[in-house]
C-alpha cells in the first residue's frame, strides 16, 4: 500500500495550529513546490477538530489539503488522538491516567504545538486512557470521521499513527488500566495458584487483590507490569491502524519513534522493532539539538531504525533544520553541537540518514513556531517563511533525490554489516530494574559502546534483535546478565550451526522471572563457552578499576567482573591479578568467546580513547572482512546493493576535506562519474567535502 507518486519523500512538518499563520499558507505552499519539496506531515489534533461532542471544525485542514493538491505536494496526516478536547477531559474525569505517585494526568498546552489538551508528563499516549471504553469510542469516532473525510483527497499520501511511540515511564496506575493489567495476568498465567508461584506472592484471595507495583525493584512482579504496558499501548496502537483501515484500505499507514530502544525500551516503551511490525514505513525522530551531533550518535539513530524496519521502506521523519533555543538539552553545549545550524549540517545529516537506508526525509518544521517555548526552533526557512541558505540547501537536495536518474541508488539498500549487537528486550527491563535507584547505567554504557567501537574501526555493525539471529553468522551481547531460558536455548543452537558469539561478563547470570542461576553461566551455557564462574563482582561503581589482557595485550574493563575456571575452553587472557579473564571455546559448528568484563564499557566512558585496539583485534578473531578499508579513519563508509546498480557512500562528518584510499572487499569501483557531488574524484585521489559525503558507483 505504499504511495509510488513520489521518488524520495523529501519535505517538512509544517501545520501544527496555529503556526505558521494563515495569511503565509498560499505563499508558503507555492514555495515550497518550487523548492522541490513533495511531502508535509500535518498535525491532526483531536483537541483542535472536535470542538464540541460530534462537533467537528475542518475548515483549517481542508485548506491545507487543497493547497497541497494544488502545489503538486502529498500530505501525510498525523492523528493526534493523545491531544484530548478540554470537554473530553471534563466528561470523562474518571478516566485520565494516573501516575504512579497517585497524581492524575491533565491537560496542558502543547510544547511542540501551542494548543491545549496535551499531557503533563511528556509521554505520548494522552491524558485519557484508552483502557476506558468510553474513551476508546469517542476516539474512535474521530479517527474514523478523520479517514472518511480525506481517504479519498487527492493529496493525501497516508496517515501517522502514535507520534514517536512511547509512552511515559510513570504511568498508568488508573482503574482501567489496573483492570486491564489482571486480565492480562489471568491470560497469562490462568490462576492465582500460578501467579502466586510466580511472583513469590502466597495471599492472593480474587483478582481484585492484585495492584500493580509502584516500587521498581528486580522482581518478577515488576517485570510483568513493564512488559504488560508494552503489550498494552502498542495493542492500542494496533486499535488505532484498525480503526483507520476499516474506513480506508488503499492508503499507506506509517509511524515514527525517536530511536529510542537503547535505552527507552524498557522504561518508555520505545520498542522500534514492534512499533514497525505494524506499519508499512516506520521513522524516527532524530535531532541533534537534542542529542549532541556527534558521527557515531547520528549512525546510531539511523542504524537501530534500520534494523527494526526489518527491510521495510524507512524514513528520517523528524530532522532537525534550524536553531533550538533555551532548551534543557542545549544548556552547556557548544554551539557547533546542533545549537546552531548550517546549510553544510542539513546536508551532513540527511547523507547520513540516506546512506544509513533511510528512504525519505522529513524536516520537523518548515518554519518555526512563533508561540511557546520551542519558538524559532528547527525550521530551515525563516521565522516568515523566507528562504534562507538552509533552505537553499534542503531544495538542492530534494531536487537531486527526485531526479529520474537517482532511481537505481534509492533501489538500492545498505548490504549487511560485519557484525551484529544482539539486542533483548528482556536483558534491557531487568537492567532497568536492577539499576532504577542507581546513577550508574551500565547497559546503555555497553551498548554503545559496543557499537561505537566497531563503527570507528571502519565496521558496519548493525543491530539484531534476538528474534533475527538466524540472518548472521557474527555477534557481540554487551551486557548479558539477563535473558530467559527459550532465549538461551535459541543462542546456544545458533552458535552449534555455526554462529560466532562474543559475550561479555555474566551472560544469562538473570534466567527466567530474574531467577539467578547456581551454575553459571547460566542456561547451560556453560558448555556453549568451556567455562565456569570462579567469582563474579558487582561493583559498577569502581568499574574502571578493571583491567585484563588479551594475549597479552592490555584492555579495560568495566561494570562488572566474572572470573572463570576452563571446562574445555582455551584461556586467552587474565585479570591484573591472575584470575582468568578470556575464554574462547568451540561448540558444535561454531565458536565463543567469553570476556569476563565489560570492555564496552570502557570504550564509551574514554569516548573511544580505550580499547579501540581490542576491537579491532575482536574483528581480527571472528575472521570478518571489512566490505570497505579505508586508509582515513575521520571517514565512514557504506555499500548499497542493488538491482540496478551498486553504490559506495562515503561520509565526512568533519569540518575539513578528506583524501582516502578505498580497498573493497568484493567488487571495483566504477570509472563513471559520481553520484553526488560532481567533482571529488580524480587525479589526485579520492576526496570527499567537509560535511558531505561521496557516492561511487560499483561495479560488480
């Protein structure tokens, strides 16, 4: 059901009520087709259209929709169902969400929009609870009244359902949620006698007895309340797409997150996997005002977007083209990190997203918002529609997107990497519960850590959800303490087929309901890496104290330590103080080895000054070859693969040219011009402009 009108949706986000002012509508609409832009996402707030009980105001809209028609653009229709009507709030007081200290949620002026009817706790799943029927119906009306009025526009391209899919960590403790949380228990477990056993809970009379934990603490209670609202939230937006696609089957259904699953999976509800099984094109916000702009930070929300999209079409949905002012996030920074923008950053950003895989990109404003607290804020034109020199640079590159000869690049898509960061949903809640009361956060730490250092050693990694094993045959587990013993099972026969897993301390230390094992590791696995645990330290806090070497080359450890003892693996390294550190074993067809720390760790705490030698030497191990050598490591590089044609993406994120020489591992680089920019090759070697990257044909 994709829309095939457009090449590479290339465009911004521009109607979110009131801004930008009616009187600019014509002008800027006329402006942006001539700039070459051919897609906007609209906000379709609930609280903005249904000014009264089956009271609907499209007016506003319906022009919008006319003028993007008119101007040759297609409109993505973002429903806003969690910006509630203030009547609804009134009629249905019983059922706002409740936070888990007992304070109702409200409704509030928008941040992002200056309306009313948005949530006080920055969650994106609205003051009501769609737990209540009442709610649920009066939502649904107005989705089905949004699909029935535009399912046949011209203009529209598809709908956005769930803007950035989280919801927040507190909530909700309602009634109808409390309701809906036992009967998930009595689907899952079938009787108080089980749940009792369970949850270590013995006095359960009915059903009603049971309320939801407040207190997040490592205990299996905890862990069905998390992966209950999950189920919960996403099962509502599956009720959404229903609701849209009753009324409409021909349109394309979208969504976006914030690429949030490292580290929001758990407390936010950030699953970037399973919000995408739903939908034809997922996205992510992405924005670096917010995040920092440093290259690895910008691979990782195109990357983890990409892996989650499964090879679905991916857009960046949300990227930033303009200043942020007075925010939280930018307090300290330096104003080259994502403060200010350039023409030059818009470029480097969007390249980056589209030799990530992106298919598509979606500025967050046209222009900025002239009321609240985010005034001014992420528009490449200017505060009154005027072009400015980013904008100049966005329309030079919708333009070139959209020209009939980039057709075999966008076909074409990123190859697989080198190596996958295995990501469990599970190992993140336990984490998340184990560490709630703590300042140090060691799963995130590793994870990207993990990651960063196999993208600065010239590495594609890509990150694999447990589920999607079976498609690599190389794996790093940063952080394994916790996974469930179908998830063991699943692992150890993957490396018995052939598979290369690199674990770091304590896999599977946490087994099924966060149970610790009296074997470790755990599961079994101790046959899987041909080694037992002599001793194991917690102690994330003095984590920096580890070290340990790898035939005898020195590395860093951090968060934890497991020591070991052989049971038919090799020992391949040692703590400072003797004890065995490394452990590499053959099993079945393939082959492991276990680090008894987390050197990942150490490598994101250092920003890559540790162990970037031990990362490449990991590399070395697995027997992988990098599908691109470059002899410039300031830049990164991808190859797509193609029916039509076969691409290599190089990426400066530096503010200086770069000269590289380029040894593929398969295939040649081809003698014809290039595909962006038109004059970076000759001579004189290959070199790609600051802030730009260079696309090369291959030839086979």
């Amino acid at each position: 059901m994709l829309n095939k009108d457009i090449q590479l949706p290339y465009g911004a986000v521009y109607f979110r009520k009131s801004n930008p002012p009616r009187d600019d509508w014509e002008r800027d609409y006329a402006t942006a087709g001539q700039d070459g832009l051919n897609i906007f996402r609209h906000w379709f707030m609930w609280s903005a259209i249904e000014t009264a009980p089956g009271v609907y105001d499209w007016e506003e809209y319906d022009r919008h929709m006319d003028l993007a028609a008119a101007n040759g653009i297609k409109t993505v229709i973002a429903e806003l169902i969690h910006a509630v009507p203030d009547w609804a709030v009134r009629k249905y007081a019983h059922a706002l969400q409740v936070n888990a200290d007992d304070t109702k949620l409200g409704s509030y002026m928008g941040v992002s929009s200056a309306t009313g009817g948005f949530s006080n706790n920055g969650g994106g799943a609205g003051a009501l609870t769609l737990n209540c029927p009442e709610v649920k119906e009066a939502a649904g009306k107005f989705l089905t009244a949004l699909a029935t009025r535009y399912k046949d526009h011209p203009a529209i391209y598809g709908y956005d359902v769930w803007n950035e899919c989280n919801y927040s960590a507190d909530v909700d403790y309602s009634p109808y949620a409390k309701s809906a949380f036992r009967k998930w228990l009595e689907k899952k477990y079938g009787s108080l006698k089980v749940l009792a056993k369970a949850w270590y809970r013995y006095s359960y009379a009915e059903w009603d007895d049971i309320e939801p934990p407040v207190h997040m603490a490592p205990y299996p209670e905890c862990i069905d309340w998390l992966q209950f609202k999950r189920d919960n939230f996403y099962d509502q937006m599956q009720w959404r797409i229903d609701t849209i696609r009753a009324v409409d089957q021909k349109n394309t259904i979208a969504a976006h997150g914030i690429s949030g699953a490292i580290p929001n999976m758990a407390a936010n509800g950030c699953d970037d996997w399973l919000a995408a099984s739903k939908v034809e094109v997922y996205g992510f916000t992405w924005i670096q005002a917010r995040k920092g702009s440093e290259a690895w930070k910008n691979w990782y929300g195109v990357d983890i977007n990409r892996a989650a999209a499964r090879g679905k079409p991916f857009w960046h949905a949300e990227r930033q083209g303009g200043p942020l002012w007075l925010q939280p996030q930018v307090i300290g920074r330096d104003k080259e990190d994502g403060r200010v923008v350039e023409p030059e950053d818009i470029r480097l950003w969007s390249m980056t997203s589209l030799a990530g895989g992106a298919r598509g990109v979606i500025n967050l404003r046209w222009r900025p918002l002239l009321d609240g607290p985010l005034f001014g804020a992420f528009g490449s034109y200017g505060m009154d529609g005027s072009r400015t020199p980013r904008s100049d640079m966005a329309s030079a590159m919708a333009k070139w997107a959209n020209d009939k000869a980039q057709g075999p690049l966008w076909e074409a898509k990123p190859v697989r990497g080198e190596v996958g960061i295995l990501v469990v949903r599970e190992t993140q809640e336990f984490d998340h519960l184990l560490n709630h009361d703590r300042k140090e956060k060691p799963y995130p730490e590793a994870m990207w850590g993990a990651y960063r250092a196999f993208l600065e050693n010239g590495v594609q990694p890509d990150w694999v959800h447990i589920d999607d094993i079976a498609a690599y045959d190389f794996l790093y587990f940063p952080y394994p303490i916790m996974f469930t013993s179908e998830q063991a099972r699943s692992l150890k026969a993957w490396v018995e087929n052939g598979g290369t897993l690199i674990a770091e301390a304590c896999p599977g230390y946490f087994g099924d309901r966060g149970h610790v094992g009296t074997v470790q590791p755990n599961m079994g696995l101790d046959e899987v890496f041909g080694a037992r645990e002599e001793d194991v330290e917690f102690m994330p806090d003095i984590g920096d104290r580890i070290h340990f070497d790898l035939d005898g080359a020195a590395v860093d450890g951090g968060g934890f330590l497991q020591s070991y003892r052989l049971t038919g693996g090799t020992g391949r390294g040692h703590f400072t103080d003797g004890r065995l550190a490394v452990v590499e074993n053959a099993y079945g067809k393939g082959r492991t080895l276990l680090i008894g720390t987390n050197p990942s760790v150490a490598y994101y705490r250092t920003q890559g000054k540790a162990n970037g030698a031990f990362f490449a030497e990991l590399l070395r191990w697995s027997g992988k070859k990098r599908h691109v050598t470059l002899s410039n490591a300031a830049l990164f590089a991808r190859i797509h693969e193609g029916e039509k044609g076969s691409f290599l993406w190089l990426v400066n994120p530096t503010r200086a040219a770069q000269k590289t020489e380029v040894t593929l591992a398969r295939g040649t680089l081809a003698q014809s011009q290039t595909v962006w920019p038109m004059d970076h090759i000759g001579n004189s070697g290959i070199e790609v402009p600051p802030r730009d990257v260079l696309i090369l044909p291959l030839d086979s």
